[in-house]
C-alpha cells in the first residue's frame, strides 16, 4: 500500500490513462510508447490468461526518461489487470510474451528491466501466469547473466524461453499466435488515437456515483473489520466463517467498482479500440 501510495501512483495513472498526456503533450516519453506500438494486451492462452506481447525491437532506453518507462510499464500492468476474471472465470493470471525478434543491445534498457523484475515480484506477485522469452538471438544472453541475477526464483519458475511455433503453441493457440511469428492471427498492436471525450471518464459524477461512492466506502469498512477478525481468530471453524465473508465482500467491492468505473477512469487504448469490456 505504501508503495502505490507514496513511491509511484499506479492507481491515479490507471484512472488517467494515455489521453490527457497524448492531447495535452505532456509526459510524451510515456506517450511514445503506445504511439510506437511496441506492445499490446490481446487473446488469451491455453490457460485463459490475456496475453500481453511486447516486441522489443521497437523499445529504445533514449524514447523517454527512466520515470516514464517506468509509468508505460506500470500502466500497462494495471491495464492487463482489468482483462482478469478472477471470480466468474478464476482467471487471475496474466501472460507476458517478450518477442526479441531482430533485438539489439540498443533495446537493452537495463533500469526497466531492473524495475519490472521488482514489481512483479514484490506488488503484482499473484497475477503472473507465465513470461516468454521468444526468439531470443545470441546476442541477448549476455543480456540475460545480468538480468537473471535480479529475478526471483518464484518469477524465475514462471520463465519460459521459445524458439520457434512449435515451442509457442505449447502456451498459445496458434490462431492467436501473430502471423509473423508463423500463426495465424495478422492483426497487430493499433494505437486509436484519443479525441476530447477520451480525456475524461465516460459518466459525469451524478447521484448514483454518489451512491455507489458510498457503499463502496461501507464495503472497505466492512472489508477491514472482517480481515481483522479473520487474522485473529484462533478457533478454525470461525475462521472459515471469516473467511467466506471476506470473499463475499470481495466479489461486492469487484461489482461495485465496474459500476463506478465509468465515473471515475478515463477510456483506455483498449475501450476505445472496444476490446476491454469489464467483467468480475
């Protein structure tokens, strides 16, 4: 908490999303990497985790300062986590797939590389499902005896190095698969550029956000009181009961929140580009 509180402000940046930046020209490091379509969160694995692919080739240390590589990365993040459906389908996974096709050393941003290990191991520890490391050339391990020393062994386990369609399609469908990669699918990352209405939440702050404002702050209470009690209950039977309660609110708070969403965050690539539609 401390950290997305004080340190960096991964919720705030979320809820803002590219457009204000994009139409304001402000942080236009952070900006440069979506317009560079150098990523993009699209399909699903084997697993029914969504699939976040970064093509490497097109990122460049020298595109934006350490603090707005580090906003790209965080945002992206927060975005592939409003793709999960931990309670209706328990997908609470994401997959990365790293694509170092035609990578070069001048792709090798240490210092991003350096924070994205951190984070997945320290503040997003539950949501990886696997990271592939596609196509990597020889040139690249020198890369990796550098980076594998900040890894986590927990994140470590969940790495994955592909070469070719075969090794791919053991995680991946191959119609998912970019074509380029050998499968079949020929679309690729878009960037829809913003217009006005994308640099403000779809829904003016009403009665009913007033509303579910307030039963949102009743949830968290209730949230709290409960996890407390659960956390110090000593008698196992009570503690089961402690814990289906906390659950049950927080299958509530997930409910409350997709109906406070379009009060409070701005659309992002992926509800204008209509393929994020969010679901509990």
């Amino acid at each position: 908490m401390d950290w997305r509180m004080n340190e960096f402000s991964p919720d705030e940046w979320v809820m803002e999303g590219d457009a204000p930046s994009y139409l304001n020209g402000t942080n236009q490091g952070f900006v440069r990497g979506f317009t560079k379509e150098k990523s993009w969160i699209k399909g699903r694995d084997k697993n029914n985790n969504p699939i976040f692919t970064f093509q490497a080739k097109k990122h460049l240390t020298t595109d934006a300062s350490a603090a707005q590589h580090k906003r790209y990365a965080l945002v992206s993040i927060e975005w592939v986590r409003l793709f999960l459906q931990d309670v209706s389908e328990s997908v609470d996974n994401c997959t990365i797939l790293f694509d170092l096709t035609d990578f070069s050393l001048k792709n090798a941003d240490y210092s991003t590389i350096k924070f994205l290990a951190e984070c997945l191991e320290a503040h997003y520890p539950e949501t990886l499902g696997f990271i592939l490391i596609h196509n990597a050339p020889w040139i690249f391990s020198t890369v990796w005896n550098i980076i594998k020393n900040w890894i986590d062994p927990y994140v470590a386990a969940k790495i994955h190095f592909t070469k070719d369609l075969n090794d791919l399609c053991r995680f991946i469908d191959i119609e998912l698969i970019p074509d380029y990669l050998g499968g079949q699918d020929s679309t690729r990352g878009h960037y829809p550029i913003p217009n006005e209405e994308d640099g403000h939440p779809p829904k003016p702050k009403d009665a009913e956000y007033a509303r579910l404002k307030r039963e949102r702050d009743q949830l968290y209470c209730r949230f709290y009181e409960t996890t407390k009690k659960w956390i110090e209950s000593t008698n196992p039977a009570v503690s089961e009961l402690y814990l289906k309660d906390k659950i049950a609110l927080n299958i509530e708070l997930s409910k409350n929140y997709i109906k406070l969403d379009p009060y409070i965050r701005n659309p992002s690539i992926y509800d204008r580009d209509g393929t994020l539609a969010l679901r509990i």
